[in-house]
C-alpha cells in the first residue's frame, strides 16, 4: 500500500539513533529510505527485496547489507532475509501517532495490513508493541499462552460443570426406592490424599464452634501430621474434609488434653503418659527414703 506523503523529524539526526548513525553514509541514506519509499506502510512492517533498495538508492548488495546491521544495530529497523520484510519498530508511532480512538477509522486499516503479514517473528513483536495503543485484535498466531488457552479452558470449565452436576445427581438420587424410611443415596468413590488440601474459612469457623481459640501452630502442625499419616499409609477416603474433622475432634478430646500439647494420633503412643493423682501417690510411697534421713 503506497503512500502520497510520509514524516520524518529531526531526531533521526541529533536522536540516540542518529547519533549511532554517523560516520556511516549508507546507514543514514537507508534510514531515510525504509521511511519513505514506495514499499513503505503506516505500520513499519512491510515487504522489501534487497535488491530494490539497492537499486532505489544506487548502493551495492554489501552496502546494503552493511547499512542494515549498523541500523539494527541502533535499534532503528531490523531486516528478515528469508522473508525479505523489514520492520521499523518506531514507524509506526511517528506516521501514525502514540496512540488513537477506538472509533478511529484508521485502526480498521492497520488491523488489515497486520492480518495481511506473515507469520515472522516481526509481526508478533509488532503486535506485542503497539496493539493496545491501535487497539487491534490479536491473530490465533499471536495469542499468549494463556488467552490462547482461553477458549479450551472455557470448554474445559463447561465439561467440569456437567461432570459436578452428574456427581451431584450421584449423591442425591436414590439407587433404589427403599422399603421404608428415607431413600439411600450413592456414595462417592474413595480417593487417596488430594495434592491440594486446603483449609477454608468454613472449617476454621467449624473448629472454633467446637472447641474454641487454639494456637494456630498447633492446629497447622496437626494439619501437616493428617496429611503425612495418610499420604504415608495410602489411606482412601470418599470424604476428606469429613475424615479432617474426625482427626481434629479425636485430637482434641482425647489426645490434646492427655498430652498437654499438639500431638498427632501417630505419635500418641511415643508420648510419655501421664501419671493419675492415685498413681503419682502410689509412686511417692514407693520411692526410698531420704538420705540425710529427712522426712
């Protein structure tokens, strides 16, 4: 797509990038020329045979070659030999403007010359640079990791629903009209130890009503002793909340005021018991007397 007319400022000549230029004639003359010859586009990002610019500025193949390192190197535009396109990072933002409406008419036509690029390492970069500020629509080529997921993960989502609708129906229809009292429901299926298990504000709620203010280092130590005993033992549950709630209500009527500290059903039995007041008074009456022949 020609153009009538295109800009140049000043700063090519005293900026960063003219600076980098200077003492190389061939640099500046292909710098000036990639801007505003007929091949050129609004974009920046176009088709450019090296033989034509050759021609067009009157320099040989080696000039060439030589004049587009030195401007790659400055940053200025880099050149893709295979595909013969040449990208001016730049071009854009100073042929079009740092950025525009979305109502511009102008971002249908720069989508267009985007779409119509081929699949080169430039035309992603370019749209990584500036297509939030020309508002432009991301080629399936160019999608991130993540927003090309998206679609697939929305399937996946729908597909994960239904499967927890038919879990639901599983736990709530009966299998079998009963013969009297209320319909029996299907179990879930045992698992072993999930790889997250996590604590939410319902069980700390749970927990609390039940047994009130405990230091949460304990409460974490016997979070990680039930996942270490059953992970361990590869034990199966339908219910793993269920079989938490079981662990922690043992834990603390039995175990927790026996031992006087947060130990875990698998080390009760390492623990050193406690003395009854009867055993203690048994044991004093046992014991020898006392040396210095104090009573």
């Amino acid at each position: 797509m020609s153009r009538d007319y295109s800009k140049l400022t000043s700063g090519l000549w005293t900026g960063r990038t003219g600076r980098a230029m200077r003492g190389n004639r061939d640099a500046q003359v292909i710098a000036c020329y990639v801007t505003t010859c007929s091949n050129a586009n609004m974009i920046g990002l176009y088709y450019l045979p090296l033989p034509t610019l050759c021609h067009e500025i009157g320099i040989t193949l080696q000039g060439a070659s030589k004049g587009l390192r030195r401007l790659s190197e400055a940053g200025f535009c880099h050149y893709d030999a295979e595909t013969e396109h040449i990208w001016v990072p730049n071009m854009a933002r100073f042929q079009i403007g740092e950025k525009m409406e979305t109502g511009d008419n102008r971002v249908k036509g720069i989508q267009k010359l985007y779409e119509s690029l081929p699949n080169i390492l430039f035309t992603k970069e370019f749209y990584e640079m500036h297509g939030t500020r020309f508002h432009l629509t991301a080629r399936p080529d160019h999608l991130s990791p993540f927003e090309g997921a998206s679609k697939a993960l929305q399937s996946q989502e729908q597909e994960q629903e239904q499967e927890k609708e038919q879990e639901q129906k599983l736990t709530t229809t009966p299998l079998y009209p009963p013969k009297g009292g209320k319909p029996k429901r299907a179990k879930l299926p045992k698992s072993p130890f999930p790889e997250i298990f996590e604590i939410n504000d319902d069980d700390r709620q749970w927990f609390r009503k039940n047994f009130g203010d405990v230091p949460s280092n304990e409460v974490m130590g016997q979070i990680e002793l039930f996942r270490d005993h059953h992970i361990s033992n590869g034990n199966m549950f339908n219910d793993w909340k269920a079989a938490w709630r079981k662990w922690m209500r043992k834990w603390m009527t039995e175990i927790r005021p026996r031992t006087g500290q947060g130990l875990g059903i698998a080390e009760i039995n390492r623990h050193p018991k406690r003395l009854s007041p009867a055993e203690e008074r048994e044991r004093a009456m046992e014991a020898p007397d006392d040396p210095e022949g104090k009573a």
